[in-house]
C-alpha cells in the first residue's frame, strides 16, 4: 500500500519559511494535485517528499514506513519534472530504461518494464528514435515512462504540461487520467492551472504562503470554499467578490448592502456577526443570470468588455461606480459592450467572508436551496 502521509513539515531556505506546519494524509491511489499562487511553496512541498529537499522539521512516511531520512533513490518515489530531462543521445528506450540500467537491473527485465510502459503510453513505435526526432507530447510521454519502469509507489508530477500548447495539455489530461486509472499507484500532481486541478484530482490540496488553505474533493471546494482566498482562486473566471457592510442579522441570514441600493439576504450562520460589521459576499459568474430577479434582486451592469467563447460568453463590467462585476453567459446572449444589462443575483447562491477573509457557515438546508437557485440560472436577457 502507499499511503503517503506528512505530519507537521516544514522548510527554511534561511529566513524564509517556504513550508509551514503541512500535515496531510494521501490515501492509496489517491490523485491528489497540489495548487495554489506563485511562490506559494508547491513545488518546494513535492521536492521535499522526493528527497531533493532536506525538510527542517517534520516526518514523512511512505506505506507506514518513515522515509523523511531515507536517500531520493531509494524512496520508492518517481518524480516528473516541467522541463522533460532526457537524453539528447540516447534513444526513447535508452532513456526510460537508464535509471534501471544503473541500479544494474537485468537486462531482461529492463527490456520487459521498458516495452510495458510503452505499451500502456502507446509510444511502441518510438522506442528507437532520439528526442529531437520527438514532439512535445511524445517527450512527456517519454518521461512519465522513465517513471513507470521503476514501478514506484507513488507518482509526483511538477507541472508536468505547461511548456504544451493548450490542445494538447488537453490530451495529455486525459492520458494521465488514462494512466492513473490503469496502474495501482498514488499520484502527486502540482499545477498552476485550475482545469488540471478540477478535472483531475481525487483531492485538491490549496497552498498559499506555504500553507495548508484547504484541503478537499474538486466540489468541495467549489460549493463550500473555507475563506475568501480559496474562493477567489478555485474556479474560472474567479469568484466575484464584492466588499460590503452587515444590515441583518438573523438566526439563519445576513443581509447585506449591494451597489445601486439592493439589499440581499444570504443565507449564513452569523456566528458573532453583528449590524456594522464589514463582510464579502462571494458569487460565481457563472451563477448570475441576465434578467431581472422575480424578487428585485437585480443589479444593473454596465458591460465594458465582452470574450465571446462560442458556447459561453464571459461579461465584465461594473456595477455602481467602480465595482467590477463578471458574468458568464451562454454564448447566444445578445450582450455587447457598452451596455447596460439586469443581472439577477439569487441569495442562495452567494456566500459570506467575514473581515479575516472566513467562510460564514451555511445553515441546513443551504445547499439545497443553492443548488435549486444555481439550476433556475437562465442566463437569458429578458
């Protein structure tokens, strides 16, 4: 089994705390992707679980064994980096099979493990043929190879498509789906890009000044963000996020101030909120609706900018005076810059953040009326 767990990890270069306190359990053929900005500590986190960090503190075990003080090579891990890292003069079948070679595996089994990932990535007819001859996607596929035929116990993968154009990051996305539904093995994947992130991940781990945010399946995050950050930063477009002030408070609801004078009822646990209190309300473009709410709850949006999509058209403009506001709506709304469009906001769709940027929970029930709201979304200009 390889489960993969870190307890209390933490890494210094000198005075920078590139990790803090990361505990986190990875389960046994777990896709687990590893998101979060620039500089947030993704790519320090998976080299350290590789070994080619020394962490400062913490442990790291591997199937129950502890490895935190164990050689790289001999951790039973495989590592795929951004750039492909192959030998310009060795063949496809000489690359993959190196790492063998030099751990002095019998030729017979390195011919055998090298023809079996081959098989499995389709690269059979390229075992003979030197890198250059190679295009992009062939060379990754070359390099998750080498990882196979060391049949490790888990995969982690550093941003392993972004130097591939957009078609076929789209391909490869599938292949390492594919490929991770095919081999009994626990999958580490750091990424920048949400896409990856959303229709890959078993779990999605989110990062931000090397540490731990949230931790949870793809949904999870995107219907029931912990903070205002998470929120911001799972979903594309990004979550709106609108700066307002506490006019309600209920047992289940707080209303809140919008631009142009609407005053909306979120439903929300207010939890020590009170009158006064400055808040966030969060909602997604893409559950706004063009059309005037059946219970005034509508804000009218100047359109600035428009990015036609074909199946969707993503609306940016402002409400009130210098709010920005974006909208997705499906691609045969006749909305054009210069505009002024209704967008109806359903109460039930939006979420809170009190001022330290924290979810205010939901009360039962909430997400059923989310969902309901969500679904009512026409995105029809009415």
């Amino acid at each position: 089994m390889a489960e993969l767990s870190l307890r209390r990890v933490s890494k210094q270069f000198g005075p920078v705390a590139a990790l803090s306190d990361i505990d986190l359990e990875i389960a046994h053929r777990e896709f687990v992707v590893i998101v979060g900005p620039s500089g947030c500590g993704k790519s320090t986190l998976l080299r350290v679980i590789a070994g080619l960090e020394q962490l400062t503190a913490g442990e790291i075990h591997v199937g129950g064994t502890a490895v935190h003080r164990t050689p790289a090579a001999k951790r039973g891990l495989a590592m795929v980096f951004q750039n492909y890292a192959l030998y310009p003069h060795k063949t496809v079948a000489q690359n993959m099979g190196f790492a063998l070679k030099m751990a002095k595996t019998p030729r017979d089994e390195i011919d055998r493990r090298v023809h079996e990932a081959a098989r499995i990535l389709q690269i059979e007819d390229l075992l003979e043929r030197k890198p250059r001859q190679l295009s992009g996607g062939q060379r990754q596929r070359v390099a998750i190879g080498r990882a196979i035929v060391r049949e490790p116990k888990v995969f982690l993968f550093d941003e392993p498509l972004s130097n591939l154009d957009a078609a076929l990051r789209v391909d490869m996305r599938v292949e390492l789906a594919k490929l991770h539904n095919s081999i009994d093995a626990t999958m580490i994947y750091v990424t920048h890009d949400q896409t990856e992130a959303m229709t890959m991940a078993d779990k999605i781990v989110v990062l931000r000044g090397g540490r731990i945010e949230q931790v949870g399946t793809p949904m999870d995050l995107y219907h029931r963000p912990a903070n205002a950050f998470v929120a911001g930063f799972i979903g594309s477009p990004r979550m709106n996020l609108l700066p307002t002030t506490a006019r309600a408070v209920s047992g289940d609801s707080v209303t809140v101030d919008l631009p142009g004078g609407l005053q909306l009822a979120v439903p929300a646990q207010p939890a020590g909120t009170a009158v006064g209190d400055r808040l966030t309300l969060g909602v997604r473009p893409e559950h706004l609706a063009t059309g005037a709410g059946a219970d005034g709850s509508t804000l009218a949006l100047d359109v600035y900018v428009t990015e036609p999509l074909g199946g969707e058209t993503i609306l940016y403009g402002h409400v009130g005076d210098t709010q920005t506001l974006v909208v997705k709506v499906p691609g045969g709304v006749p909305a054009r810059k210069g505009r002024r469009i209704p967008v109806q906001v359903a109460p039930a769709a939006c979420h809170l953040f009190d001022a330290n940027g924290v979810a205010l929970a939901r009360p039962p029930g909430a997400d059923d009326m989310a969902e309901e709201a969500i679904e009512a979304v026409g995105g029809r200009l009415k």
